[in-house]
C-alpha cells in the first residue's frame, strides 16, 4: 500500500486535472450552443432553396445547369476531409478520417486522378502517418467557420466542376442530425443532382403544377440560384463539422471529469485506510514503549 504521503500528491494532482477537464467541459458545451444555432440556421436555408428548386421542377420547366448534370466520366475527383486542429475530443477525427481513407483507396483501387483536401491538423498528422499525399491544407477553420472563407473554397470547386478540371466532389464530416445523434459520413457534393427530391414542392389539391413568372427570366435565376444551392450545403458541412467537435470534445471532458471524480474517491479510500493502519502502528509502538518502562 502507498504512503499517505504519496497518496495526498496523487490526489492533488488528479483534482488539479480534474478541475481543467471541468472547465474544458464548460467552454465546449458553450461552444456547442453556438455552433447548433448556426448549423440549425443554415439547415433551414439549405431546406428552403431546396424546395424552392423542387417548385420549379414541379412547374414543369425545362431548365439545366453544368452543377446538376452528371459528366460523362469521372475521372478526376476531389475529396475533401474536415477535422479538427485540436485533440481531447475522444473518436471524432477517428470516425471521419476512417471512411475518408477507405473512400481514397477505393478511387485509386479504381484508377481515378484523387486530389485529397483535409482540413484539421488531425486530419493532416493522420495522412502524414498513412503516407497520403495531400494537395491542399487548411488550417483556419475552428468552431466558428466564417461563411466568406468557405465561399472561395466552394468557388473554386464550381469553377473546377464546370470547367472540367474535377469530375466529382466528396466531403468527409460528422454531420449534424440532432444534439444526440450525429454520423460519419463521406457525401457527393458534386454534381448536385436532383435538388427536387430532398424538397417537398408544394402542388395544388387536384395535383396541378404551380404556374410561375420569372423576371428577368428563368435561365438568369436558376444560374444564381443552383450555385447558391450548392454553397448552402457546403457550408453546412463545415456548421456541422464544428457542432460535432464540440459535442464530441463536450462528452469526452464530461467522462474524464467524472473519472477524475470516481479516482478522487478511491485515493482518499486508499488515504483513509494507510492512515489508519499507520495511526494504528504507530498505537501499537507506543503502547509496546510504555509496556517496556514498566
């Protein structure tokens, strides 16, 4: 058994820990609220333009855009991975860089041109280590991704897209389904496809297309309108990527607190019985010393 001594160390050491887990625990879950109110905001916006789009579909137009259309080959792909720049935040990085790897060996296994983006110094440690070439690196991106500096990302992937130069866009994130809930997973941005169907159109009783009137005309509002749609939901998955650290770095300081809590208790278990044991040993020498001088 431990001295008292060395156990009274220990257990302030561990309460010295405990009290930084704590206020990391505080200042993440303050985080989080912000970045949910973010995330949920862009959510709706992303699900407005999205049923905007399908009305349009539902009134029968006849319209196309370079972003909706599927290229002929798909040859040249890009893949973008979202991580984070600190740790402490238990199997975030883990779970997004996971499906992010095994969809990179999937488009070389295929013979595909990969241009790999990662943001997050995690993410970059991680492809270092693996030996994954990177193309590009960001680093600027916290819990408060600001929407100017993912719209020149986006910019540059629709001029790419629609001049040719990548044939696909995938991004690998934790997306945001609830406060309780949230996945992994490596989704197509490019091309967009068929907007219509994640939007409810909204139609008459009788199931007859909404008539509508474009000013100045339809071509000019769907060219503004379908790369709008696009940046929306990229920047969506950086609004969730940033919930997502939080709540994961919430729920990892959360349980380390509580650890720190439950070794506390069993330090000062193991405190009060080496005490007792040397109270009662050191009894037991003076009762033997007076017992001598009698």
């Amino acid at each position: 058994m431990a001295s008292a001594r060395v156990l009274v160390k220990r257990r302030k050491s561990i309460r010295n820990i405990r009290k930084i887990t704590r206020t990391m625990e505080l200042i993440a879950t303050a985080r989080f609220k912000k970045a949910m109110d973010r995330a949920s905001e862009a959510a709706a916006y992303t699900r407005k333009i999205n049923e905007i789009v399908a009305d349009l579909a539902a009134a029968d137009l006849k319209f196309s855009h370079p972003l909706l259309q599927q290229p002929p080959e798909e040859q040249n792909v890009a893949i973008l991975v979202l991580t984070s720049n600190r740790g402490l935040c238990g199997g975030y990085n883990g779970g997004i860089l996971r499906p992010a790897l095994r969809r990179v060996r999937q488009f070389e296994s295929e013979g595909k041109n990969v241009s790999l983006e990662v943001s997050g110094k995690r993410g970059l440690s991680f492809m270092k280590f693996e030996g994954i070439p990177i193309d590009r690196s960001y680093t600027q991106f916290e819990d408060k991704p600001a929407f100017d500096e993912v719209n020149e990302l986006a910019s540059r992937y629709v001029a790419d897209f629609i001049a040719g130069r990548i044939q696909r866009l995938d991004v690998a994130y934790q997306e945001f389904l609830g406060s309780s809930k949230q996945a992994p997973t490596v989704q197509t941005l490019l091309p967009i496809g068929d907007l219509a169907g994640s939007g409810g159109a909204d139609e008459t009783s009788n199931g007859a297309a909404i008539d509508y009137e474009f000013l100045p005309s339809a071509e000019e509002i769907l060219e503004e309108l379908v790369p709008a749609a696009f940046k929306a939901r990229f920047f969506k998955t950086f609004l969730d990527a940033a919930v997502g650290e939080q709540i994961a770095r919430m729920v990892a300081m959360k349980s380390a607190t509580e650890n720190a809590d439950e070794m506390i208790r069993d330090i000062s278990m193991e405190y009060n019985r080496a005490r007792q044991t040397q109270i009662t040993s050191e009894l037991a020498e003076i009762i033997g010393g007076a017992a001598a001088l009698e």
